[in-house]
C-alpha cells in the first residue's frame, strides 16, 4: 500500500498530553533492550534523542544507564514541557537538558555524543532525508546511531488488522493516531533507500512485525 504522511508536529497541549497517557510501557520497555542488545557496551557521555516528545523513552533510557546525560530535542514546545514535568517528577532533571528544535534546525546542539537516537520521528516526517542529514552532521566517528519506528504493512486490511489486535481496549482517539501512524510509517526497502541517498552505511534489521531498527556507527 502506499504511504499516507500524518502531520509532523504534535503541535497542542491536548494531542501532547492524549499521546503521553497512552500506554507505551511494552514497546518502549522493549526498546531499551533493543539498544542494550545492539550498543553492547557501557553508556556513559553525552545521548541526543531526536523528536523525544513526552520522555518517556528518555526517562527508561536515564533509569537504566545512571553515567549518561541526555539532551531531548522535539518542534513541539507542549511534548518538551511534559518532557520537562516528568523528569523533574522522576528526579532526573539533572541529567536533562531540552531543546525546542524542528529539524531540519542549527538550533539541535552540536557536542560529541555518544549515542544519537530517534524513536518514532521518522514516520511523522514529510521529507524523511532531514532526519538522515542531521544525523550525518552531529555524529561524529565513535557516535552509535539508534533509530527505532513503525514500518507500513503491507495493506489498509493488515493496518487494521494490527490496530485492532495491540490497541483494541484503547481510546479511539489513540486507535485513529495508531492507523494513521502505521499509514505513515516507511518500509524497510524505502528506509534502506534513504540510507544510500544519504550516504550512510547503517544496519536495518526489522523487528517483531511492526518495527524497523537502524543502527550502527557512521
Ligand atoms: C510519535 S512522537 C514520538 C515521541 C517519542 N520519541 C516517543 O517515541 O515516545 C513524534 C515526535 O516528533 C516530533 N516531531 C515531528 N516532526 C519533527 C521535526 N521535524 N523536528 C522535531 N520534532 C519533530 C513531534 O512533535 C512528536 O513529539
């Protein structure tokens, strides 16, 4: 099926707050070890999550991995202050920093990470090359790329098919985010496409059967 591309922001205070009471706890749970799995080494220094949204990935990356310090970039000035709300709940506000970018952006701030990772941006993006070229631009040559997202299925049957098995209890506004998502969201194939055209020698490993990762160091 082809793609259908959602709004890339999560622009209002209600779309941010209805996105941040889902429940992510076994996808982003997983996630975590997903990276650990890949990383395979100590995290410590310096970790840039692209379109972070509410934190809640950043807030399971910053419980597991106590040496490391984060910087959680998002367009969405309500996902960063819900970012923000959360860490200072979690006592992590120390090791958290936020920035209102919207990418393609100088505003992104250039240090030597570690890890720079991105969840669940790359389906909402219009032009998917803007993520690739400002992780081409901020990686330097020891910095692990992490990017993990949806991948579209196959047809609109499978979309809901998916939707109703993983989210059936769930509200129907987050069932709607949900479809329109997995409509979104690249193949494998396209992603590997984007990679060559940007000129990055990434591994993409697909993932269960809605995910896609793409790791490695450049
Ligand atoms: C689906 S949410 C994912 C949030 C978080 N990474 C997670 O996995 O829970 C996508 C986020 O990307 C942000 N976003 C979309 N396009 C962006 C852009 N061009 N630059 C920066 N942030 C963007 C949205 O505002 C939203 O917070």
């Amino acid at each position: 099926m082809k793609r259908t591309p959602e709004p890339e922001l999560m622009e209002t205070m209600e779309q941010a707050e209805a996105y941040d009471q889902a429940d992510f706890s076994e996808a982003h749970g997983k996630r975590v070890d997903l990276f650990r799995e890949r990383y395979g080494r100590e995290l410590a220094g310096a970790v840039l999550d692209i379109g972070c949204g509410s934190g809640d990935i950043l807030e399971r990356f910053a419980k597991k991995f106590p040496k490391a310090s984060f910087i959680g970039v998002d367009g969405s000035e309500p996902m960063l202050e819900l970012s923000r709300r959360r860490m200072a709940k979690a006592g992590l506000s120390k090791r958290m920093n936020f920035v209102r970018a919207f990418i393609p952006s100088d505003d992104v701030p250039k240090q030597d990470y570690s890890v720079i990772m991105s969840h669940s941006l790359l389906h909402h993006l219009h032009e998917p090359s803007v993520l690739w070229n400002t992780v081409k631009q901020l990686a330097g040559k020891n910095t692990f790329i992490f990017v993990a997202d949806l991948r579209r299925p196959i047809s609109e049957k499978d979309v809901a098919r998916i939707v109703e098995e993983r989210s059936g209890e769930e509200p129907e506004v987050l069932k709607q985010d949900f479809y329109n998502s997995l409509c979104a969201a690249f193949t494998a194939e396209e992603i590997e496409a984007q990679l060559k055209q940007a000129g990055l020698k990434l591994k993409i490993e697909e993932v269960g059967d809605i995910h896609v990762l793409v790791y490695g160091a450049l």
